[in-house]
C-alpha cells in the first residue's frame, strides 16, 4: 500500500510517497496547488494521505485528498505509542514531533536524540519509557553567521559551504567559519553527551536541511537520516 506525505514548511513543501516503510519518490515544491497533487495520486495512486503544515492554508487540499485518499491532517495529537508530555503541546512544532514519532518507529526498544537542523536546529529526546517531555531549540547556521555580521560594526557577512571542513581561523572571515561551525559541533557532542548520561543505549538521529555539513563534521551518530 502507498502512502502520500506532505510537509509544508516555512521555505518549502516536501513531499513522499511510500510503499511500506521505503520512499518511492521525493519532490520539493515552493507551493503546492490541486493540480500537482491530482499528478502524484495519477501517478503513484496512493490509498492514504497526510499533511503536515505550518503555514499554508491546506482546507482546497484536504477536501481533494479526501475525494481520492483516505486522508488525515498531522497534528500532535497523534501519539502512536509515545505520551506526549510537553506543557504546551498547541505550540508544539509539528516537525519536532514527527521527528518524535519517526525516531520512535525507527527504534522502538531505544531512548533517542533526534537533532533536526534546519532554520534553526532543535534537539529533542524521547525517553527508553517513551515518554516525550520537551528538548532544546537554538540557532540555525545561517543565523549564527547573520548574528554576527548584523550586530557588530565590521565584521562580514561570512558564506559558507556544507561540504566544506572546517579549518583553523587564520583571516577573519576563516576565524567567522571557525567560530561558527566548530560551535555547533561542540554543541552536538555537549547534548549527546548529556542525553548519554541520562539514557543507556541511546540512538542519535541527525536531520535537517544541513544534513550534509553534519554528517561531514560529526562521524559517530548512530543514524543519519533525511527527510
């Protein structure tokens, strides 16, 4: 049976379609209308649908896929085995917690770190008693290197590369780079490292738009996944 994902996130609309647990294809929109679903459920023929959304208006979208799928909208409501302790579950991130949810299918015996850097990067646990309680947000890599450029008189706006390694600063825009980059990789180690003492056997599963510079510069997690 295939399935049809939706995310629609702040920059951009992510989409997949699974048969089982493997994704059959991936495609990212800028917006996504009537016409380009009625292509994928054409194409895929899909018996389920889901959106995940944070900022589009999806009601055409829902009535659509209710016509064709059986549809159901992401909320954090849904649980599926993990109890969502978070004070606040309506200012809940629903990407936080489908990462939630996913790290719990993925290692259903296991606590687990899940580290989603994007915009900005969070780190949120979910315990071996599968119990969520909150995690960490702080700021992204292009907002560290705004951060420093907008709130200092003289220093650049610093561009970076993920498949770059990051090499001691010799110049200023080289020190910028450094200081950045090495940052949130202590930062990594620091809450793995903490989440370490308080879980046994805890799994690590790095996600995000910058995949690619972490898995380039953090070797040892147990799990890289995208999504």
């Amino acid at each position: 049976m295939r399935r049809l994902s939706i995310d629609i996130g702040n920059s951009a609309v992510k989409v997949g379609v699974f048969a089982n647990k493997e994704i059959v294809h991936h495609q990212r929109f800028n917006k996504i209308g009537i016409l380009d679903l009625a292509q994928l459920i054409e194409k895929f023929s899909p018996a389920k649908s889901i959106i995940s959304s944070v900022n589009q208006e999806i009601g055409p979208l829902e009535v659509f896929l209710k016509k064709h799928t059986e549809y159901i909208r992401f909320s954090t409501l849904l649980t599926t085995g993990v109890q969502n302790r978070y004070k606040t579950p309506v200012t809940l991130g629903l990407d936080r917690w489908a990462a939630i949810l996913g790290a719990n299918g993925l290692h259903p015996a296991n606590a687990s770190l899940v580290v989603d850097a994007g915009t900005c990067i969070t780190y949120d646990v979910l315990t071996s008693s599968k119990e969520y309680f909150g995690g960490s947000i702080s700021p992204g890599i292009k907002m560290r290197f705004r951060a420093v450029h907008e709130f200092t008189g003289r220093l650049p706006l610093v561009e970076w590369d993920a498949n770059e390694d990051i090499v001691e600063g010799t110049d200023t825009q080289s020190a910028i780079r450094n200081g950045v980059l090495q940052g949130i990789i202590n930062e990594i180690e620091g809450f793995i490292a903490l989440n370490n003492k308080k879980e046994s056997a805890l799994k690590v599963i790095i996600t995000g738009e910058m995949l690619i510079f972490c898995i380039n510069n953090y070797k040892t997690a147990s799990l890289r996944l995208k999504l």
